[in-house]
C-alpha cells in the first residue's frame, strides 16, 4: 500500500550547495534521499518546504514522500538517523493523507537571521551568524522593521536569480529584531580601544506566508545598513513602494540565515 510520509529535518548547512538535489555537489536534498532510498529498498523523491540556499541552516525543514516499502513509520527516524551525515538529523515521522504536498501545502514560514554584534566574534560561531563589528542601532532597525509588516509587493527584496514567480505580493504577519546582551564577564572592555562597545547577539525574526529569493537575507541586509546609519527606517517603506531592489539594503551572508518553523494550518 502507497504511504505518504512527512519529515521533519533540522541541518546544518554549512558544507551543503544548499536543500536542492544538484549533480556532483552535496546537498541536503540528496542525502536524504540516498538513506531512504536505502531503507525502503526503492527510489525515494522527497519534496521539501523550503529551497534553502547553500550555508542555510534548518531548524524545522519539512519534507514529503510516496512510496511502497516495509519498514513501519516510527521506525523510519531512528533508522535514517543512524545513517544520514551527522550535520543532518530527522527529528520527527508521521503518515499524512497521500494528497498532501509539503511545499504547495505550506501556509507559512517563519525564519530567524542572527547577527554578532561586537568588535570581535567568535571563531566557533561564524558559520552560524553575521558578524558586524560596528555598533548597530537596534531601535531604528525596529523602527524600520514596522515598515516591513504586512500585506505589500516586495520586489525590492527579491534578488534575481530565482525562480519566476506569478506574483511578487506577499503578507509578513509578524517581524521581530531581538537584542541580547551577553553578560559582564563575557565583555570586558578594552579600554585602550574607543571603538569598543558592549557586544550583543541580534536576532531577527520574519513569519509570512511565503517569500522570495533571498528575501529574507535582504530584509536582513536592509535592517543592518539601517542600524549603521546608512539608510533610515523612512527609506524602508519607500523601498517597498518603489518595487526598486536598489533601493533596498545588501543581502546579509547566508550563515545567518536559520529556518526555524513551516505552517500547514
């Protein structure tokens, strides 16, 4: 009997060409597939949520496949597990209904871009955040971000590159720029230096209904170059009104980039 089941995946992304199967590179894709392949004894396609690009990490990817093959459902995690390269791990199984679709079912995402806020970063946390060594506004970046909030066409935060989309119109329900400050003894000043400045963890957070190429690392960007002072938060909404990329901040370095969540209801 044709089962559909759907997979919950975290990974990281960092020595994966990204989720998408592609000939002689890694990806997150493939890899998976490969183990399932194994285990059901089959072919195995998996349609994913997200076409995370390479560097991108995943706290909650989802995935669906179709087939016939024996091994039980709560076995599949365990089993899959103790095969799949280690920067990647499923951590949930379930049987859906066979017309489920993980990407053409998805209602909404919600991504996390981290930034490292100081003079120096931490070699052991750079594949996982965007270092900025110069001191952010937070508050204008919140100000701004308010600009990013709800139902507009973002073409301005779409990279080229992509694939077409029918529209460019997409509604953020809720965005969020998160500051935390590390404690005393991890940022003791150099008082030598009067560029010095207390360091922060940034984290910013998008939920939408869907999103473009690169959009998020770009809506990252822009937030970054408002809290140098390079752009102001008025400049966001006339941005997105404009429908002019240029007009829009850099795109942010995938390492940052984290999906955290996918929404099926």
């Amino acid at each position: 009997m044709i089962r559909n089941i759907l997979l919950t995946i975290k990974y990281d992304g960092t020595d994966f060409s990204g989720w998408q199967r592609q000939p002689n590179v890694p990806t997150v894709q493939a890899e998976v597939e490969r183990v399932l392949g194994v285990l059901c004894a089959d072919d195995i396609e998996i349609n994913g949520t997200s076409r995370t690009d390479a560097g991108v990490h995943a706290l909650g990817q989802r995935a669906n496949f179709l087939g016939e093959f024996a091994i039980p459902t709560e076995n599949i995690k365990r089993a899959a597990n103790s095969m799949l390269n280690p920067a990647i791990q499923i951590t949930e199984v379930k049987e859906v209904e066979l017309g489920f679709h993980a990407r053409f079912d998805c209602k909404g995402k919600t991504y996390e871009y981290r930034i490292h806020n100081g003079r120096e970063c931490d070699p052991f946390q750079r594949n996982y955040c965007y270092f900025v060594n110069r001191q952010l506004d937070t508050d204008k970046m919140k100000e701004a971000a308010a600009h990013i909030l709800g139902t507009h066409d973002f073409k301005c935060f779409q990279a080229s590159g992509g694939e077409e989309k029918r529209t460019t119109v997409r509604t953020v329900s809720d965005i969020s720029v998160d500051v935390s400050q590390w404690s005393p003894e991890r940022a003791m000043p150099d008082e030598s230096d009067d560029r010095w400045f207390a360091p922060r963890d940034i984290t910013i957070r998008v939920t939408g209904d869907g999103f473009l190429y690169n959009m998020v690392r770009i809506i990252a960007g822009t937030l970054v170059d408002v809290g140098l002072g390079k752009l102001e938060p008025e400049e966001v909404k006339d941005a997105i009104e404009s429908l002019d990329r240029c007009k829009a901040g850099h795109t942010a370095p995938p390492q940052g980039l984290f999906l955290k969540e996918i929404y099926f209801d």
